[in-house]
C-alpha cells in the first residue's frame, strides 16, 4: 500500500556454529565449522547409508580418530585443550571440517 513501508530484514549473520553435535549426511559434516569451549563432549552422528569416519587431518596430531561409522553410529570426542581441529572422512576424503575450541 502506498505509504507503508516494510521492515528491515535483520542482516545475516556469519557466526560460527556452536553446540555439541554434528551430523554427517549427503556426504558432509554438518556444520562444517563448530565452535566449542574446552571441556565440550561434540557427538558425530552418521545419518547416511554409507560409512564415514572421523578423523584428524594427517600432520595435525589431532586426537580424532574413529572406527568406521554405520548408518545411526556415533563417535564421541571431549575436546580438553583450546585449538583448531581440523578432520576429515577416510573413504571420503572430499568431507572435510573443523572445531575450533575456545577457553
């Protein structure tokens, strides 16, 4: 109508995702990047039909590193230090992702 006006959309935001899970479906880890706080217990859930691990990219010295997860298999990690957790899927290699701990 003549007039009016239309609110604003509130702008997008680009904060990293936070919470203590992640999702492994349509070969991806979702959120790809998950921000945590040391002493944060993270759960990957394999929500395809095919296996996927979870595993420290090779040279970081990551401590992730999962046996072969089946469809509704998870993996559990307690993040104690602060740090960047890079990973990745060993059949998949394209799969990649991060946690980032924090204080």
């Amino acid at each position: 109508m003549p007039g009016m006006s239309t609110p604003a959309s509130p702008p997008a935001t680009t904060a990293p995702a936070t919470g203590n899970a992640v999702t492994i479906q349509n070969f991806a880890f979702s959120p790809a990047r998950l921000t945590v706080k040391a002493g944060t217990t993270v759960t990957w859930t394999n929500k395809d039909t095919d296996p996927h691990t979870v595993t420290s990219k090779q040279g970081s010295g990551g401590p992730l590193n999962s046996a072969s997860l089946t469809t509704g298999a998870t993996y559990q990690f307690t993040f104690t230090q602060p740090g960047t957790y890079a990973y990745f899927c060993t059949i998949h290699p394209f799969m990649t992702a991060t946690v980032v701990v924090t204080p």
